[in-house]
C-alpha cells in the first residue's frame, strides 16, 4: 500500500481568519487536495458564502462557527462544538490579524503621534487572535496525542518595518510563542503535536492594498520600496504559501516543530545593498 506522508485526504484542519485573503486561499486549497475544513470566523454572512464555495468543489467538506478569537468563552464554546459535532481536528492554521489606521504612522508622524489604544487593538487581534485560539483548541490535539499548529508570523518581526509598530511588536510575539508552545506541548503531550509558524514576505491583501497600491493600480512609493527589496522583483500570490502550509500541516513534516519558514521572494535574505 502507498505510504503518502504528504496526504492531506479527509484530514480535518481548523482555519482562523478564513474568509480573509490569505486564509480564504488556503481552505479552497486545502479543500481541493481532499481535507476537511473547519472555517471560524466573525461574520455569518462571509462564513455562509465560503462554505457554499467550498462545497461546489467537495460537498460537505466543511464547517463553519462564528466566533470572535478575542473572546475566550465564545472560543471554548466552540471548542466543545467541534469536539461534539466533528469529532477530532488535527490541525489549526491561524490566519486572522489586522491594521487599523491609528496604529499605523503617517509618513510625516514621528512614534510620539502613535495611537496607543489603536496599537494594543492591533496587538491583540494580532497576538492574542492567535494565542487564545492556539491554546484553547489545542486542547482537542492534546486529547488525541495529534495535531499540527502553523501560525502565521511576519518579515515585520525579525527587523523594523516602518509604521506599523503594534504590527511587528505582535508577529515576533508570535514567534516566540510558536516556539513556547512547540517546546510545551511536544515535551508534555507527545512528539505528535507540533507547532511552527510562517513568515510571509509581502502579498497584497485587504489590510495592505491601500499601502502598497494606488486607485490606479500602480505601486505606492512604500510598494516600490518593497519590490525593490525583494530579490525576486514582485509581491507574493496567495496561493504561493499553499506549499508551505501543507507541508506543516502533514506527516512528511513530522520531525519539524517551533520553525519559523520564510516565504517571501527572498525579503528576509537581502541586505538591500
Ligand atoms: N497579506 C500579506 O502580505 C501578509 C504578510 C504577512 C503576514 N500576513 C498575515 O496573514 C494573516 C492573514 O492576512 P490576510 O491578508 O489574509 O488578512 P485579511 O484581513 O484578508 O484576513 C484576516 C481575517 O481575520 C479576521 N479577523 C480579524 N479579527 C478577528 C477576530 N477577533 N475574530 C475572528 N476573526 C477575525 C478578519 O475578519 C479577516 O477575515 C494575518 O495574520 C496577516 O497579518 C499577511
């Protein structure tokens, strides 16, 4: 019999943020390659329009729960749903983050004009959007001895990106809390749970369109300062982090746990000289 560590067929992934740009991408992906999807989310109305997509591509594939990830009640109400309406998930990909204006500088501000409330907003969604849900359902994982956990991390944690301090100051908390968690769960609960996290260069998406592009298209001053730093000369297309995704999330990465992997045209490796 073939022994497929890459199978993804009638696995049952859990996805945040999963009708955003990024996430939305990979649970078709992950769809079209044979898995179970479990969509949670804030708006009834997006989750109801992705689960009918996803369904004209494999029909009753997915499920989807409305919940807020800041919330922890609503988070654990949803994990007793999934524990008694789907049985076992083994796995979560955390994509849901955000940027709001405030706490994002202005060209012309300077760190002392930053919104401090908007900044711990986007530190929240950002790190905790991940942490709760992370700890929370990895309590089914921990029950099964199985799961894989891939967060999704930033080039905006190794070094300063300009502008989006709340941003960076989450992702590389969201580094350090892929590798605690790793070590934690791997020495308490079996070398079957583990956690990692991608770094995703620059993919042009719902929270950065308006940075990186202009009404016409055409790259903003900061989108060109990107390109001109990524050795491979353009952005990412979403479907570039389904290779990555589903390697993390499948038996052929069974060694692998508390990595943060690169994708990203080859950002991260250039000094910009
Ligand atoms: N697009 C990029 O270039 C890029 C680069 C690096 C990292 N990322 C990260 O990838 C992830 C996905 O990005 P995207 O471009 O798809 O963003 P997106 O805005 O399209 O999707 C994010 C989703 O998270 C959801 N969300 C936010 N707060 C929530 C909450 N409290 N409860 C439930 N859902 C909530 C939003 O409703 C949205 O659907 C984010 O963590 C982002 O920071 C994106």
């Amino acid at each position: 019999m073939e022994n497929n560590q890459f199978s993804l067929a009638n696995k049952c992934y859990a996805l945040s943020g999963a009708t955003g740009a990024l996430g939305g991408s990979i649970a078709t992906y992950l769809v079209q390659n044979g898995a179970k999807v479990v969509l949670l989310g804030r708006s009834p109305e997006k989750l109801d329009k992705k689960v009918e997509e996803l369904d004209t591509i494999a029909s009753g594939k997915t499920s989807a729960y409305v919940v807020d990830l800041l919330n922890e009640e609503e988070l654990r109400d949803t994990k007793y749903k999934i524990a008694s309406e789907i049985g076992m998930i083994d796995g979560l990909v955390n994509l849901a983050g955000g940027n709001i204006p405030g706490a994002t500088l202005k060209p012309d501000q300077t760190i002392h004009d930053i919104e401090i409330d908007d900044t711990r907003k986007v530190v929240d969604i950002n790190l905790f959007g991940t942490v709760l849900p992370t700890i929370i359902l990895s309590e089914l994982m921990v029950k099964q001895k199985q799961g894989s956990i891939v967060n999704i991390s930033s080039m905006a944690a190794k070094q300063t990106i300009s502008r989006v301090l709340g941003y960076s100051m989450a992702k590389a908390g969201i580094d350090i809390f892929t590798k605690w968690m790793a070590n934690e769960l791997a020495s308490k609960h079996g070398d079957k749970i583990r956690v990692n996290a991608i770094a995703p260069g620059f993919f042009i998406g719902n929270q950065n369109r308006r940075l990186l592009t202009n009404e016409d298209g055409s790259y903003t001053e900061r989108g060109n300062d990107i390109i001109k730093n990524t050795p491979m000369g353009r952005f990412g297309d979403a479907s570039e982090l389904n290779g990555m995704v589903h390697y993390l999330l499948c038996d052929a990465s069974s060694f692998v746990t508390g990595g943060i992997f690169d994708v990203d045209g080859g950002f991260s490796s250039f000094s910009g000289v």
